[in-house]
C-alpha cells in the first residue's frame, strides 16, 4: 500500500475527480484507492488537500516520488488471556473509556465506578435542567457516563501524535460513527451522535466481562502500610483492586479533597477563566472560507501578549449550554448536534490564569460561580455585546443568546481585573482584524471556568502516583489531559503501561 500526499481539489469539486488527479500524478491505473487525511486551505481560494491510500502494481517503482511512501496499518491487537488482576476505574469518560476498553482486551477483571447514570437518564435529567432549571448534582453535564464530552460538539481533534490516535477513532467507527471521521483534519461526531456511540461502547465492554457501577462514586482509598491502594470504598460497599485508574473528571472537587486527605501528591497547575462568545455563523464563514464550503466552519484564535488569550471548545452552529455541577453557581460550555444547524456559532475566550495568583484553583473557581449566580439571582447567565463590553456601556443584546435557561445584562468588565480586563481587550481587537465583525456582531455569556482541572495529581514514569502504589492518574481531572483524543490517549497509556508490566513479570 502506498501513501501518496498532496493531492489538492478546490472546494466545491465532487471526490470522484480524485482517481483522475492520482493517476495523472502517478502516470499509471490504481486498483483502488481510499481517503487517508483531509485538509482545508482557506488562505486564498479554498482547496482540499488529500493524503490518499493507494494500491497500485508495482509499488517499489513509485517511492522514489515526492511525497510518495510506503504505508502499513499499525496493528494493535493483543494476545487476551485471563488475567488474574483487578483493574478499578473510577470516572468514566474519555480516559475510563478506552483504559476500560484497552484492559478488557487484555484479559483483565475491570470495574468501572461513575458518579453519574447511563446516558438515557442522565439525557432526561439534563434536558429537565434546561427546561426547568432543576440541576441534579450527580447526573448533568459534568458527571455521567461518558463524561463532560458527551455533551459538546465532541471533538476528534488534538496536536499530539500518536499511533493510538488511528486505535481510537477505528474503536469509534466500529460503533457507529462516520468512516470520515478517520481522515477529516477537524472532525467531530456531535452530541447527539455520540452519546449513542458510547452507549454501544459500553454495551460491547459488558459483553466483554467489565463490571459497571453507575450512580456509584468512589468516596475512599484503601492504602496499606506501604502507601499502596488495594480497594476503595463507595456508599454501597468495600472493592479490592491490585490497580486503581482515577479518570475523575475537571469537576470532581470532592475526589480531589479525600486524595489530599490520604496524602495523594497534588500540585497546582496554571489553568484559564472567562466567557463564550457567540455570532452568526453566517459571519464566520463569509470570513473564512468566502462563504464557498457549505459546512459550519470553525475559528483557531491566539494573541499573546502579556497573558495569553485563546479561542477554545469552538462550536459551529451550537448552542451555549448551563454546565454546572453545583447548585446555585453558573458555569457556561458550548455543544454542538451533528448537523451543527443552529446558525449561531459559539467559542470560549480565555485568559490564562497563572497559579501564583490564587491559592487554591477549585476555590477560585467556585467563587466565580457563586458570584454570577447571586449576580443573576437565578441561572441565566450572564452576558454582553462585546462592542458594549469594548466602551463600558450596557444595551439590549443584539441577538438573543442560544443559552437555555435565558441571560441576565451584566457589565463583564467587573469580572476582571485591570491587568487582565486590559490584555482581553487587546485580544478581542486582534481577533476583530482576523475576522472583521468580531466585535461588533457578537455577545458574550459567562462565566466560563471549567476549560481544564486546576491541580495535577503527580505521577511517574510509571504513570503511578509519585507516592501512592498502584494509583493511575489519567485525563482532564488529574492534569493529563485536554479534551476527548487527548484523554482517551491518556487512558491507553495507562492501560498499555500495566499489560506491559504484568507481561515483562
């Protein structure tokens, strides 16, 4: 197989021209052909550009060309056998789920703890909050199964390169998600698409022996004289384990206090506040691709100045969505539905927060949270016209929020500093010149301050705990981590750690 790069189409053309651009490139027939990656250049005319698998006689004659390489699947299958270990995972989102998955090939005994319940109910209660503003404090967007990407735009998309990242996406192509997603150079799946993705992961994981506890939270570690874990406790009673994988979550504050209180290594890391933006998503595309690709398109931005400022969690054509796991605190995120048609597109902007200013990061936060909410008297939101939050002025928004819970006006140059209040503007300028209407045709809704966990529980090389045995810190929660590819890798890591160790014993 062949791996032939740089085959460019302009946008609008149909796919089935690509045979022609090959074999012209290649002066020869192919036998078959498939998609391996595609790219987006909108810097003038927008072009896609193809990586494509290629089978073709003779292929030894072709690897002298530019851009032209042989390519072999990696294989990632494991020799199973029964393994007469316990693995328990307690959270079970991106990093539970595919340690979960990688163990269970393995041949290990799995048990899997999530504070939340299964998707459907916890769709239920979820759509209750929206509608009602009735928040379940232990199944919302933050907690339940599949964890806080199950209710996002559920992006595929990270800067790390890993052969696992192919291992991912087939595992979600096997349970239901579009083959495209395997080559699309921002791809996503959609709220909606993948919450019954998971559903069959978790399905396919029970026909495979793992043990689910859902509506079940670890409350405690067991540790030995040696500061070694060998169970962990719930309300509903005592279960050993020789390994514990602790995926909890950014939101987990209360798993946070009870490692501190074992003595669990925790470190504070830098983490980042502030608010999403929304626009038309007409707008968006007119800036970015000239209005020519039918598809929602998405935003990158970054200005660094004295502090970073950074678009994050884009979402075209979503809404922004409450994403408290807190009773009265507000906490803003943006989710997005397969077809993202909601004609509104969505960003969080933030500022870096570094973690000499504040004492304690879950604290902080939660002080922001409360604060917005005694602001609103309520859970709507708070929120702006960012030209308004520009001249210090307070209007009607220019639209109305896809919040669903509704907004309250708020003046969010109270809600920073000087210092800061000062760098967000000059970033907001910046990004008004990369898409010009940036300002003026937006509003912003907050507070946004669950973009990442503000501690890192420290591990080894071993990807242990620096100094509790047999505690695998893994994902968002325990620093690892920064979205859905990011923290599955993370999970397959551990997983990959642990069969290897027990093979080289």
């Amino acid at each position: 197989m062949l791996l032939v790069k740089g085959i460019k189409l302009p946008a609008g053309e149909d796919e089935s021209k690509l045979q022609q651009l090959l074999e012209k490139k290649l002066k020869h027939p192919v036998r078959s052909y498939g998609i391996h990656k595609k790219s987006l250049d909108a810097r003038k005319e927008p072009f896609y550009v193809y990586s494509l698998l290629v089978d073709i006689e003779n292929e030894e004659r072709y690897l002298k060309y530019k851009d032209i390489e042989s390519y072999v699947k990696e294989d990632f299958s494991l020799l199973k056998r029964k393994i007469d270990e316990t693995c328990i995972i307690a959270g079970y989102g991106p990093s539970g789920i595919f340690a979960a998955y990688r163990l269970a090939e393995a041949g290990y005994k799995v048990l899997v703890f999530e504070k939340g319940k299964r998707i459907r109910e916890r769709e239920e209660d979820v759509e209750r909050f929206f509608r009602h503003g009735i928040l379940d404090e232990s199944s919302n967007v933050q907690f339940g199964e599949g964890g806080a990407g199950t209710f996002s735009d559920a992006k595929l998309t990270t800067r790390i390169k890993d052969p696992f990242i192919g291992y991912i996406l087939d595992v979600f192509v096997k349970h239901g998600a579009d083959p495209k997603i395997r080559y699309e150079n921002h791809a996503h799946i959609g709220t909606d698409e993948v919450r019954r993705i998971i559903e069959k992961i978790t399905d396919d994981l029970t026909e495979k022996g793992v043990e689910f506890h859902f509506a079940e939270a670890m409350k405690q570690i067991v540790l030995d004289e040696e500061r070694k874990v060998t169970a962990i406790k719930t309300d509903q009673g005592e279960y050993h384990c020789d390994h514990l994988l602790l995926g909890i979550g950014h939101s987990a504050y209360e798993t946070i206090m009870m490692l501190k209180e074992k003595g669990v290594q925790i470190e504070k890391k830098d983490m980042a506040v502030g608010f999403r933006v929304e626009h038309p998503q007409k707008l968006i595309d007119e800036r970015q691709t000239k209005g020519q690709i039918e598809s929602a398109n998405e935003y990158f931005l970054r200005y660094k100045g004295e502090k970073g400022v950074y678009s994050f969690c884009m979402c075209p054509g979503g809404i922004v969505i409450p994403a408290m796991s807190d009773k009265e605190t507000i906490v803003t995120n943006g989710m997005s539905y397969a077809a993202r048609d909601s004609g509104i597109a969505n960003s969080a902007i933030l500022i870096q927060i570094p973690k000499e200013e504040f004492e304690d990061g879950y604290d902080y936060l939660h002080q922001i949270e409360s604060d917005a909410y005694h602001y609103s008297s309520s859970y709507r939101a708070l929120s702006q016209n960012i030209s308004d939050f520009m001249k210090g002025e307070l209007n009607e928004l220019i639209f109305s929020s896809t919040y669903p819970l509704k907004t309250v006006l708020y003046d969010f140059n109270q809600f920073f500093c000087e210092k800061d209040l000062k760098i967000i503007k000059e970033a907001l300028c910046d990004f008004d010149r990369k898409i010009p209407g940036f300002i003026e045709k937006g509003i912003m809704v907050g507070p946004e301050t669950r973009s990442s966990s503000p501690v890192r529980i420290t591990r080894d090389s071993s990807y242990q705990s620096i100094n509790t045995k047999k505690l695998y810190p893994m994902g968002e929660g325990a620093g690892y981590g920064g979205g859905i590819m990011s923290c599955a890798l993370d999970g397959i890591r551990i997983a990959n750690a642990i069969i290897l160790n027990h093979e080289e014993i």
